[in-house]
C-alpha cells in the first residue's frame, strides 16, 4: 500500500525499534506522507522519536506551518484524510502530558543550545493525530468518515445542500 509505511518500519527498525504497522497505521502513515515525503517534515526530533502509535492512531510532533494553495500541505493532508477515511486531528502539543517524547526534545536543544529547557513547557509544537476510520458517513461519528467524494460535493455548491460558509 504505502512506501511511507514502509519507510517508517525500516527506520524504526534501524532506530531500535521495530514494528510492523497495522493496515491502519498504514493508512495512518500514507495520509501522513501526503504533507511531505516523511524523511523531509519538519520535526523537532527525529521522526522515530516524533511518532507514537496507540490503538491504532498515529501521532507525530511537527513544526512549521500547514497552509492551503502556495504552501498546499493542508489541502494534500485534508483530500488524503478523505479518500483513506482517515480522520485528522491538529491541536498545539502539551508537553507535560507526553513526557518521553519532551524529554527528547529537551534533550536535543540542550545539545544544539547549550542551555536547557523545562521539557514540562515546549512551546509551539504542534501534534497531528491520525485514526482510522470506516469510509462513509455512519450512525456513530467515532467510526465513520466522509468520503472524498462526499468533500467534493460540499466543495461544490451546486451539489451540496448546505454551502461551506455555512458549516
């Protein structure tokens, strides 16, 4: 299904951590990939180290920016999110509740730096978080998720019920 994915098993592997990804985590990982090719997002840390996986989801630590048009990764994450059934989440990180991963960052800086960080407060990070989802809209907002086609048509106004502005 995905090079990313298996890009991703073969450097957590090299990293001391080996994992076959789940055919959800796959999913996960090629909606991921869809920012940048997964070896060039900008990360605080190394990728292995950035990404956790739980039940399923997938969540990795970036920095940068996200944005539509000149800057498309936004709309690449967003119309993959939709033909995978994948949903997405983008939310500023907290640190203090993730505290392998901030000691990693706090670490890192120290070594670039030469002066420490509260690994307890990192500031502007943010987490992208990935769970699949069954392709569709289902009783149980939890599980399903619209389709690209159901994105088209809300992208459309002259097929979609209710216009964009008005969501």
């Amino acid at each position: 299904m995905s090079d990313a994915a298996d890009w991703l098993e073969r450097n957590l592997a090299a990293a001391g951590e080996p994992r076959t990804l789940t055919l959800d985590e796959r999913r996960c990982v090629e909606v991921l990939s869809s920012i940048a090719r997964l070896y060039n997002l900008v990360t605080p840390g190394s990728l292995t180290d950035m990404i956790s996986f739980d039940g399923g989801t997938v969540s990795v630590l970036m920095g940068g920016e996200l944005a539509t048009y000149d800057a498309s990764a936004l709309t690449r994450l967003v119309i993959a999110s939709h033909v995978h059934a994948v949903r997405v989440a983008i939310s500023p990180w907290v640190s203090h509740l993730d505290e392998r991963r901030a000691k990693i960052i706090a670490a890192d800086y120290l070594a670039e730096n030469e002066h420490e960080i509260d690994w307890e407060t990192i500031p502007g990070i943010l987490e992208i978080r990935l769970s699949p989802r069954s392709a569709g809209v289902t009783d149980q907002c939890w599980d399903g998720h619209p389709t690209a086609s159901d994105l088209a048509a809300l992208a459309d106004p002259e097929r979609s019920p209710q216009s964009v502005t008005e969501l």
